[in-house]
C-alpha cells in the first residue's frame, strides 16, 4: 500500500571521454567544460552507486531523480547515466533538470527524453512528455519538465501554460481519488527561494495550480541546498523537500551530499535523511507529515 522510494537529486555525473578535444567544442562548451572539470573537485560520482546501494539495503521499491543528472547534456554523459540507472538493481524514476537540457540543440533533439524515457514510463497525455504520472495504488509520482535551453550564466526553469494546464487537471482527478500526490520538479517552488536567473520564471503560475488543486508532497533539487517549507494548498498545506546535491563533497550546512527515503501512504509521509559524513551517508533526522 505505502510506497517507499529513495529521493536524490542534482547527481551531475561526469563523463567528459565523450567529449573530444576542447578545440573542436564551440566556445560556451568550452567554458562549460572547463567548469565542469574545476567542479570535479566539489561533487563526487561514486556517491551515487552509494545512494543506489543503500537504496537497496534500506529496501526501497524505487529511486527518485528531480534533475541535473549531466553537467552539458552530452550524448556521453546520459550513456552514462543511462547505464547507471539501468544497473540500479531498483526501477528509477527520472525528471529533467536545466543541465539535461544544457544547449539549444539537446533541448531541441529531446535528447534527456530519447536516452532515459525508460525511466519517465507512465500515463500522460497523448503528444506531451510531461507532466507523467506513476500510479502504485493509492500513491502517485507525477513528473514534470521545467528544462529548457537558457542564455550563458542562466539557470532559470519554465513550465508553461500547457503543461500547468495538464497538471491542474492530473492533480484534481487524482485529489478526488484521495490519491497520495507526490509532484517531482527541478526548480524550488518556494518564492525567494532562488535568486533571479536561477528560478522557475513561472512559479506564481505553479502556486496557483497547487492553492486550487493541493498536493501531498513536492520534492525539488537545483539549489544544492536543504530545504523544508509548505505551499499553500485548497484543504491542507503542501509539504515542500528540496535536497541538497546527491554527489556533493561540501561541509557546509545544508549542502552536504545526500538522499531521502521516504515511506509514503494515503494521508502519510515519512521522511528519513541522510547525509554524507565524508566516507559514508550517515542516518540523521526523521520527520512524520
Ligand atoms: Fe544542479
Ligand atoms: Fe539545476
């Protein structure tokens, strides 16, 4: 009856094998990849078959993952990131952030969608990706897309009217059902939350879906940052998580590299967190909602 998933976020795995030499790259990848090797550093890869083991020794049915799983959205990195999930030994499930959709022309090709739909299988509306439901009985995970190809030094995200159109409905039939509604989306929900250039250019838009539809629970990444709050909703609020990166190494509070298992029923979250102490991830609070 309950669903019990691991949430993680922001895992930026790197492979820059596929890249090819800096010269042949126009000159935004270049930069880009230049930071990305200088982030090298900041995040860890092998934090995520961490995640994934102890999604499995915790016995979770499945992974959750709001977002920015490639640093460019290269061909070679979501062949990564496609093994890597496909390795899981649990199913994954896959929303895309704004690093999947890095360039005009991964954005454009449907690249995140055409390499990782296996991980985004549920029902949606005929001719559009998102937002896509997963029904486990009396709980659902409804993904959306706030990914779009942005200037240099943008990180904002964008739902559209359409898209909140489909949700607005999606949530209301599956409220009337007193279904769990669990919404995955990359961008924090919360205003003030990201800093102009870094947030979701219609959030007032998405606010007003969730004031008059309601949802149980949001979950979000894109900060690399903890975060806990509430959105308002028609009968009770809507619990917000936005997690901190998967992959991270930093010691800062609130940054550090971690996952959520969430136990989830009608009328029900359970949330336990860990984070990453510097060799393992370490079981820290546990909150009930
Ligand atoms: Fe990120
Ligand atoms: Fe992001």
């Amino acid at each position: 009856m309950a669903l019990r998933f691991v949430h993680c976020s922001d895992i930026h795995l790197l492979d820059l094998d596929g890249v090819g030499p800096l010269r042949f790259l126009n000159k935004r990848l270049t930069g880009a990849v230049n930071l990305a090797l200088h982030r090298r550093k900041a995040y860890a890869p092998h934090l995520f078959d961490k995640i994934v083991a102890s999604a499995l020794d915790l016995g979770a049915d499945r992974l959750v993952v709001t977002g920015d799983v490639t640093n460019l959205a290269l061909e070679a990195e979501f062949e990564l990131v496609r093994r890597k999930f496909g390795e899981a030994g649990l199913p994954v499930t896959v929303i895309p952030g704004n690093h999947d959709a890095y360039t005009k022309g991964a954005a454009r090709s449907r690249r995140f969608e055409r390499y990782l739909g296996a991980f985004m299988e549920g029902e949606r509306a005929s001719g559009h990706d998102y937002p896509f439901v997963q029904r486990f009985g009396g709980v659902a995970l409804i993904g959306l897309s706030t990914a779009i190809a942005t200037l240099p030094l943008y990180a904002t995200g964008f739902l559209g009217d359409p898209q909140l159109a489909r949700l607005d409905t999606i949530l209301e039939r599956l409220g009337a059902e007193r279904v769990a509604r669990i919404v995955l989306i990359h961008h924090p929900v919360m205003p003030g939350v990201s800093k102009a250039r870094h947030d979701l250019r219609d959030l007032d838009a998405f606010m007003r879906v969730i004031a008059r539809r309601g949802a149980e629970l949001i979950l979000h990444g894109h900060e690399h940052l903890h975060i806990e709050g509430v959105l308002p909703g028609p009968e009770a609020e809507a619990v917000v998580h936005g997690i901190a990166s998967g992959t991270s190494l930093s010691e800062r509070e609130g940054r550090h590299g971690a996952f959520s298992l969430y136990t989830v029923a009608p009328g029900s979250i359970h949330r336990a967190h860990y984070t990453w102490n510097g060799s393992d991830f370490e079981a820290g609070r546990e909150s009930t909602h």
